[in-house]
C-alpha cells in the first residue's frame, strides 16, 4: 500500500475509532457515558430492575450495541466525507479554502449561522486543462440529465457536494437542510450535488431532491457518472474508487470487526484505546 492511498484509508477510518470505546448514558450528563460499573450500581439499586434480572452485563451489552450502531453510522459519514474532501483537492490541486464552500442562515434566535457543505469544484480553480474538460462535459451532461436549459448550464461555474455514506433517513428537518442547501448553491451558481457512497438511501427523499433540480449519485456500480459516484470519481476525479475500496476491503473489514466486537461485549474498551492497541490485546 502507498503512503498517500495509507492517508485515504485512514481519513474513512479514523473515525471508527470513536466507536470502539462508546459507552450508552442511561440519562447521565456525562459526556463518557456510564461504564459497566456503573451500570450494574444503577440498576442494581433500583428494586424493580434488580428483580426482574435487568442489572446485567447482557442488558448492557444491548444498550451499548443500541447506541453504538448509531455512532457507526455517523462515525463512518465522517469518515466518508472527510476522504471525499481530500480525493477532490489532491486530484484538482485545490487549497483548502477552494474546496470550501458555505452560506449563511438566519437561525430561530434571529441571530446568522453558517452552514459549510463538503467539498467544493470550481472550474476556475483548476489550472489542468484536461481536468478543467473533463468537469465541464461532467457538468453539460449532468444539465441534460435534469433538464436543465442551456442558458442555464451554461451560468454553472462548478459544483458543490454534501457527501453521506448512506441516508436511509426520511426525517423532514434534515430534508429541508439538504434543500436549503440545492437552493443557495444554485443561486451561486453551482450545481448541488448530493453524494451517497453505499446504494444505502430513501428512495422517495432522493426523488424528491431530483425533482428539485439537486443531481443525486449513489454507489451503484454504473459507467454513468450522471448516477454513480463511483463513475463520477472514475471519470470526473479521476480516482477509482471503487477499486480502492477493493484492494482495501480486507484491513476495512478489519477495523469494523474490531468496533463491532467492541460495541456488542459488555467489556469495556479503555476510553481512547486505538483500534490497533486493540487489536494487539486481543490476538495475545
């Protein structure tokens, strides 16, 4: 494995780490969460619990696979997007403030907040010619695919993408973000695209940001880089990322075994242990 393809696993992975040592609340403010110890005094002195046999280290174990499946999920987002950020800066050359891209909201208090998407592809940022091609025709057939006229295809300077490693949530909060965020970078000019990295996605939220004019990619393994993030990265990015994630498959695998072996064990992980310490304890 290259040091810089070594960099990309462990942008994805990092965060997975997190998980390894999460510990459920059972209401607590603390910010850790409650160890197994404290389970156990919790429920051990409530008479009812106690009784009834909810005081174990199974019923722990549940709370903690509960909760824990949760964080995997956001955990490996993180994950998903942090990779995605830094693939489009080092294949277009970009600096860190030319990825980025954010608008301002009016928040219920009345006072502004800011909202930065994911990455950002300015086709005047790109000083490749054959790259600042490739976008451009990227950008032509994805204005045909929604319809878009040509005047208006013609306005779009780049895109903007809120990269997710899947969204199977329909929650309306949350929709409403996502097309707050199509509508303000339309304005600018850019065409919002929403990235999924598994095929793991609503399909009626989807439908509707498409009807939205937004371009919705999702890791279907397709040529068609108008619906497949992975034909986007292939053609566009220039980085196949699908073969990564092959080549890689095995040490990915790996490291999620280790945060599922954790989450679904009453042990205790020591809070910060890495994922590689882990591993090492657990193969003596």
């Amino acid at each position: 494995m290259t040091t810089q393809e070594s960099r990309y696993l462990e942008l994805l992975l990092s965060p997975l780490d997190k998980c390894a040592d999460y510990r459920p609340k059972f209401g607590s403010e603390s910010s850790s969460g409650v160890s197994l110890d404290g389970f156990k005094r919790l429920y051990g002195n409530d008479p009812f619990y106690h009784w009834i046999g909810l005081d174990s280290d199974l019923m722990y174990a549940a709370h903690k696979a509960a909760g824990g499946m949760t964080s995997i999920y956001r955990q490996l987002g993180a994950g998903c997007e942090q990779l995605f950020r830094e693939l489009i800066r080092d294949s277009f050359g970009l600096t860190v403030p030319q990825v980025t891209w954010s608008y301002v909201v009016e928040k219920k208090d009345k006072t502004n907040g800011t909202l930065t998407l994911d990455a950002r592809i300015d086709v005047a940022h790109i000083l490749d010619m054959t790259k600042v091609s490739q976008v451009t025709q990227w950008l032509q057939r994805t204005g045909q695919f929604l319809k878009l006229s040509n005047d208006r295809v013609s306005q779009i300077r780049g895109a903007i993408f809120e990269a997710r490693q899947g969204y199977k949530s329909a929650d309306a909060k949350r929709v409403n973000a996502d097309l707050g965020f199509g509508l303000n970078a339309s304005f600018d000019n850019y065409l919002p695209v929403f990235a999924v990295i598994s095929t793991q996605a609503s399909k009626s939220v989807l439908r509707r940001y498409r009807n939205n004019k937004m371009l919705v990619l999702t890791g279907i393994i397709s040529d068609d880089d108008t619906v497949s993030t992975f034909a986007f990265f292939k053609n566009v990015v220039g980085f196949e990322l699908d073969k990564f994630f092959e080549r890689n498959s095995i040490a990915m695998r790996e490291r999620c075994n280790l945060v599922l072996e954790a989450l679904l064990s009453a042990k205790q992980v020591p809070v910060g242990l890495p994922l590689t310490a882990l591993e090492s304890k657990r193969k003596r």
